[in-house]
C-alpha cells in the first residue's frame, strides 16, 4: 500500500486516531500544525494598538472631533476582537496538521487526510533563505521536508525544534535518509 487517502469534512483527533489504530501505527507521538493563524493575530494587534489611543482621545480635554475619532478608534478595537476569535476558530479547520505516530504519520489538510507508513517516507534537507531584520539583511537556514519514496512532497518543516522532532521520530519509525 503506497498510502491511505480519505476525503472527509473534518478529520478530528477522534477520527485520526482511529484510522492510525486500522493502519497499525502504534502509539501517538503528538499532533503538530503547520501554519500559522496570522490574520487572527493581525487583527488582535490592530485591536491593542487602537485600544491606548481611543481611551486618550475620548477621555481628554479635546474637542467633539477628537472625542469622535477617539470613539470610532475604541468601535473598532472593540470589534476586531471577536472578528479575531472567529478567524482564528475557521482557520483552525483548514490548518494543516501533521500527526505522528511510532509507525507513521497521519496528514490532514482541507478535509483531505493521508497517511503513510514511516518506510514510504523520505527526509530531505533543503536550504533557504529568508530575510531577516528591516535592513533586508539575509540569513541562510536549513529546514527538513517529508517526500513519499516516490518523489511527491507531502510537506515541507522549516529549521528548529519541530524540525529536529519530526526528523527524531521519522528515523526512529524508520524513515529513510538520504
């Protein structure tokens, strides 16, 4: 079996490890996401960045002007906030999640979920660059991606501690190296 492909509407915890439990995986070994939930997180800080100035301008010795501007800055910190919890819940359905277990690993992406056996997985190390600072200086980094034995990209870890874990776990399973 080169892998086990399901479309289902929401692969939940339940769900996977019931799956891995009928592929024979073995024991958990943690749930990971690949994604971030950056416009949650942007719409968080607006909220903040606008709190400080609405409570000072409609709390001061200012004209109605100000007061309003103050207001409408207090209306939209207010606002953004459950606007950030709600994006940050819908997101959280389509973030990818990687799933590892002693045998394999279990990938779910937009209700499409994969599993593969810990001997169809090949880690490759690649190089990147990314900018770093706001001087445009670059930095060079070395992140870890997990391709099936037949050359397919199945998802890609950048460098740091989620890398080294999956890469521990991976080998451990049995994983191949180039």
């Amino acid at each position: 079996m080169p892998y086990q492909k399901a479309t289902v509407g929401r692969a939940g915890a339940h769900e996977v490890a019931q799956l891995a439990g009928r592929l024979g995986f073995g024991p958990a070994r943690g749930s990971r996401a690949l994604g971030g939930d950056g416009l949650g997180c942007l719409a968080l800080g607006v909220a903040i960045v606008l709190l400080a100035p609405g409570v000072g301008l409609t709390a001061g010795p200012y004209g109605p002007a100000v007061t309003a501007l103050g207001a409408i800055f207090l209306a939209a910190a207010v606002s953004l906030v459950p606007l950030a919890l709600a994006l940050r819940r819908r997101r959280a359905d389509r973030t990818p999640r990687l799933h590892l277990f002693e045998g394999g690993m279990i990938l779910t992406r937009s209700g499409e979920v994969t599993a593969h056996r810990w001997s169809d997985v090949r880690l490759v190390e690649y190089t990147y660059t990314s900018v770093a600072g706001g001087q445009g200086s670059t930095r060079r980094a070395t992140g870890t991606r997990l391709e099936h034995v037949d050359g397919r990209t199945l998802c890609s870890l950048g460098s740091g501690r989620l890398s080294d874990e999956v890469t521990r776990i991976a080998v451990e399973g049995g994983a191949r190296t180039p």
